[in-house]
C-alpha cells in the first residue's frame, strides 16, 4: 500500500539521519524498499491523470520538512536533513514531529500571506486528513464526475428507448469502432432486428461488424441470463461472431457467469450502466468542457542542467 505523506515525512528524516544529501529520485527508491511498494504501486497515477501518487507524496513531504525547518537545501534539488531534524528525530515521538510540522508550516504560511495582505489560503496549508494537494484536486475531480455520470444516466433513462439505441451505436463510433467507414452505424429497425439493436461495420463491405444489444432498464432491473442467451444466440448467426449487450443498470451474476463460459465463441461484452457512463464522460459524448486546469511541476532535469552558485 503507498504510504501517507505524513508517514513519507518521518521515514525521509530516518534515511537522512546519517547525515547524507540526497536528491528525491534517489529517497524515492530508498522509501520504496522500505514500504516494500510493487513496483506497480511505484508507478501508480491519481485517477484524475494528475500525476504519480508515491513521486508526489514524496514531493510534499520534502516541502513541508523544508518549511518546517527539519531538512536543508544545500543546493537546488538536494536535501540534508538539519541539527533541528536531528534533534526531534531524537527526542520526539512520530505524532509530536508531525504535530510540529503541522503547527509551524501553518504559521509560516499565515504569516507570509499577511505580509502580503492576502487571504490566509496557501497549498501548504495542513490538514488534519494529512492529504497532498493533488489529492484533494483528484478527489474534487471524482465527485464532478461522478455528479455528471448520475445526470448522465438519468438524462438516458428520461429518453425513449430507441434514442438510447441510437446513443449506444453513436458511443461506439466515438470509441473509434467502425474507423473511418462511412455510415459505419446502424440502428436496426423495431420490427426486424432479430435480438440485435446496432450494429458497427468493420469493413466497407460489412463483412465483419459488432452487433449490439441496447437495453434502457431502471436501476433495479437488472439484466437476466436467458436475456443474454437470446441475443448470443443471435450474434452466433453472424460472420464476425462478436457482440456487445449494453444496459442502463446491471447484469446478474448467472447472465455474467454465463458469458464467461462461453470462452470468446461468441466473442460478448457486457457493459453496465456505471460503465456505460463512464465511456460517455471519457470519450465526451454529449457534453461541454467547462473548465481547463493546467497543473504545472518543476521540471529538474532543466534546472539541474544549470550551474550552482559556489
């Protein structure tokens, strides 16, 4: 599991206690090893893309060691842990050190805004949840996402269920199936679509293409398996032999248990209403950007290609 920042503070000060000067990428295996963090969890990202969650917990728990006076920057990208670091590593238990972490970057950073006659708001500012500031920024990120996936769903389930049809056929040209092909789309008609509502062309011929099954249920009407079977059992009628059943709510676990014992002959995906949603927002399909945030970080490699002062 990839540590809290606050755990991340107190162990930099142990692998800085010998007095050596280090550089992040360098703490950053040395604290790897110590967690004993896969190497997936190593390279881990916040859900909002928002960068490497443990390279950033690292990040912030240099910053806060570095305004609360228990570590040193000898020079730009280095870090030396100072008498202060030493003397609390000491003499303090672990809650006292981020107790005074927490006090004194606060202080630091309310003074220096009033100095500057400005709003007591700084991205230093501590918390008592001890999360980094990109934390906060992907979880305010998740909540929007998710209040727009809710309207996403609701909006489909105010909808006829022929609209829903054409949206699913529409969601999977945006996904990219059917390429370039023109008219690659097709909604099949009520009367004669024998189990299949869509279908997407592969090929400009139609040789191979993906049949779909659209189903516009309330939430608590989950899909069942002989629902499922009768439209394997129509997708086993095509060349191509490949399907996809989208719902608005959920399959049940006999229909999802069923698909898999089909081994791929069909080839049948099932997509629920939570990830059918979640396609929508990804891909963008019928929404607006209301907002752009652009985060930037230091890029060291530039700046250590610059000469120290001596």
């Amino acid at each position: 599991m990839i540590p809290q920042f606050e755990e991340i503070r107190i162990q930099v000060l142990k692998e800085l206690s010998n007095g050596a000067v280090m550089r992040a990428k360098d703490l950053r295996l040395l604290l790897a090893k110590h967690f004993h963090l896969t190497q997936e969890e190593m390279n881990a990202w916040y859900p909002s893309g928002n960068g490497e969650i443990f390279s950033d917990r690292i990040s912030w728990a240099l910053s806060y060691l570095f305004i609360a006076g228990l570590v040193e920057k000898p020079q730009r990208g280095d870090y030396k842990i100072s008498e202060k670091g030493l003397s609390m590593l000491s003499s303090c238990t672990e809650k006292q050190i981020n107790e005074f972490i927490k006090t004194t970057v606060n202080a630091k950073t309310r003074e220096k805004s009033k100095n500057k006659g400005e709003k007591f708001f700084s991205p230093h500012n501590v918390n008592d949840n001890e999360r980094t500031p990109e934390e906060d920024l992907g979880d305010s990120y998740g909540r929007i996402k998710q209040n727009i996936q809710s309207q996403i769903l609701t909006t489909i389930l105010s909808k006829r269920p022929q609209e829903f049809e054409r949206l699913v056929v529409k969601l999977l040209q945006t996904m990219g199936y059917g390429g370039e092909i023109k008219n690659s789309g097709i909604v099949t008609k009520l009367s004669n679509d024998g189990g299949i509502d869509g279908i997407i062309k592969e090929d400009i011929l139609g040789f191979n293409h993906i049949s779909i099954q659209a189903k516009r249920y309330a939430l608590n009407n989950n899909v069942m398996r002989n629902e499922v079977q009768s439209f394997v059992g129509a997708v086993a009628g095509t060349p191509s032999k490949k399907g996809v059943f989208i719902t608005t709510s959920d399959f049940t676990k006999g229909a999802m248990e069923y698909v898999e014992s089909l081994n791929g002959s069909p080839t049948i995906i099932l997509i629920n209403g939570q990830q059918l949603t979640e396609y929508i927002y990804d891909y963008g399909l019928g929404l607006q950007t209301e907002k752009v945030l652009k985060v930037m970080k230091m890029d060291t490699d530039y700046w250590d290609s610059m000469d120290n002062e001596q």
